[in-house]
C-alpha cells in the first residue's frame, strides 16, 4: 500500500507544480510604465508601437473629437462602432457621436506615424490608501474591415472581442499578457479635457489598408487591480482619438501636432509679418 500512497503523493505534488506554473504563466506584465516614464513599447513580432506619455492634446468637440468613448466601474472593454441605439453597443461603449465607425481615410500621418491619443477620466481622490487616478490598459487590437456598424460581444479569454469581423493588423498581447499603467493624476492636472497618452503606430501596421476601409481598435481597461491598487476604472469615461483633420464622420476631425517644420514656417511668418507692420509705421 505504501509504494501506491508515495505515488499518489508525487502525482498530486506534481500536478500542484504543474497548475502553479501555467498560473504564473499566464501573470501579465507590465510592458509600460506611464507613470513613472515617458515613453515605452510593445512589439507584436513584426511591428513596434510606441505608447508615449502625453499631456499637449485638450479634448473637445473640434479639438480633439473621440471616435470611442467607453465608461464601466471595475473593468471595462469596448470597440468604436456606429450604431442606432445604446442599447446594440456590445460592451461598455457610451452611445453618442463619441462612438462610431473609423474609415481609413480619416487618419493621416503626423510626423511619421499613425497617431492616436488616449484621455483616461479617473479621479483624483483616493481610498483605502489606493490612488484612483491609475488605470491599467490591458488589451488593445487594431482591425481592418470592410464591415462597419459591427455588434458582436463574443469573447474568449480575458474578454478579447473575437467576434469582430475584419483582419487582426496589430495586438498588444501577441507575444505576452502586457498591459501599461496610467495615471491620469502624474502632473498634478487630472481629469477630462486634457490627453493622458500617445500611442505611435507605424505606418507598417496599415500598409494593406485600403482607403475604402474601416479601422476598428477595442480596448480594454482595469485588470490590475490587485498588482496594482486603485489602476480599476472607477466609473469615469476613457475615450480615443486620432490625429490629423480628415472627416471621420463623427462630427470633425481630431486633434493635430504640427510638423517642426510647420512650427518653423509659422515662425518665420510671424516674425515677418512683425518686420512690415514696423515699416509700415515707420
């Protein structure tokens, strides 16, 4: 009886080892620290996004116009999508112009990437001695599609949105379970209305898009809470936008950062047109 006791024991202690493992495995990393860097990335095996730590965009209706607004308390995910009520949006979206669908005809190149800007809404106070004004990102997939007013909530694993039709162009878990910390609060100027992060995507990710096409990203928000207290989303929106002036249809283009160059020629404008309105007195 011993011999089978002793053997039960080690398969059972084998097994535990086994389980630890795969859980340990599956831990996921922080790739990204905006709250204490100002710049980080995330490959996916063939292209490099940088996420940037970014204050420079206001946001607003003309400025910085969102083409997904998502808002739950605890964790929260959503996809920028156009459709007829609230009530067909799949996950956490905010229904309004502030979600809709993106045609890649929209975006446009600033200073050499694909430009998109997140504006995180948390708050400021804190509880329990956590500081609410973190939030961790713990997806983010970029889609192209020829199917806009998508609705699908399938989900498979930490909530992916698999059932979004399209081709998967770029994923921030592909090679592990990333995710980056935010803090809303890092400069002491919090809230809405100001950008929290930059996120840098090269051209190569959209070499195969066509113009006629849609981009889709869904995010997802709030997973770390245990890793790292107060990064939950505590029931304030998080919203998206891109860079450039093209119509998104969404009511206005997004927000621009201007060439150096630009800021060079603007320069140069100003200091002449200085120059002849002193003639011109003279």
């Amino acid at each position: 009886m011993t011999p089978s006791r002793i053997s039960l024991s080690a398969l059972a202690s084998a097994s535990a080892l086994v389980l630890l493992a795969a859980t340990s495995a599956q831990a996921a990393v922080m790739a990204v620290d905006l709250t204490a860097n100002n710049s980080g990335t995330i490959s996916d095996g063939t292209n490099t996004v940088t996420f940037v730590f970014d204050k420079q965009q206001p946001s607003g209706t003309g400025v910085l116009d969102p083409f997904l607004r998502i808002q739950q308390n605890g964790t929260e995910q959503g996809y920028n999508t156009t459709l007829a009520n609230a009530g067909q949006l799949p996950f956490e979206e905010k229904f309004g112009n502030w979600t809709h669908d993106l045609p890649f005809s929209a975006l446009q190149i600033v200073n050499g990437a694909y430009n998109f800007v997140l504006d995180i809404g948390e708050p400021v106070s804190t509880a329990q001695g956590a500081q609410q004004s973190l939030l961790s990102l713990d997806g983010l997939k970029l889609y192209v599609t020829n199917t806009p007013g998508q609705s699908s909530d399938s989900v498979a694993g930490n909530g992916d949105a698999n059932g979004i039709l399209g081709t998967l162009l770029w994923d921030m878990d592909a090679l592990a379970d990333n995710y980056i910390l935010l803090d809303a609060n890092r400069d002491g100027n919090p809230g809405n209305g100001v950008s929290d992060m930059l996120m840098q995507v090269p051209t190569s990710v959209f070499a195969n898009v066509t113009s006629s096409q849609y981009i889709i990203l869904w995010s997802r928000f709030g997973l770390q809470n245990a890793a790292n207290a107060g990064s939950e989303s505590f029931g304030t929106f998080e919203e998206w936008a891109h860079l450039g002036t093209g119509d998104d249809g969404g009511g206005g283009g997004g927000g621009n950062i201007p060439e150096p160059a630009s800021l060079l020629l603007m320069g140069a404008g100003l200091v002449g047109f200085g120059l002849a309105r002193r003639r011109k007195s003279a």
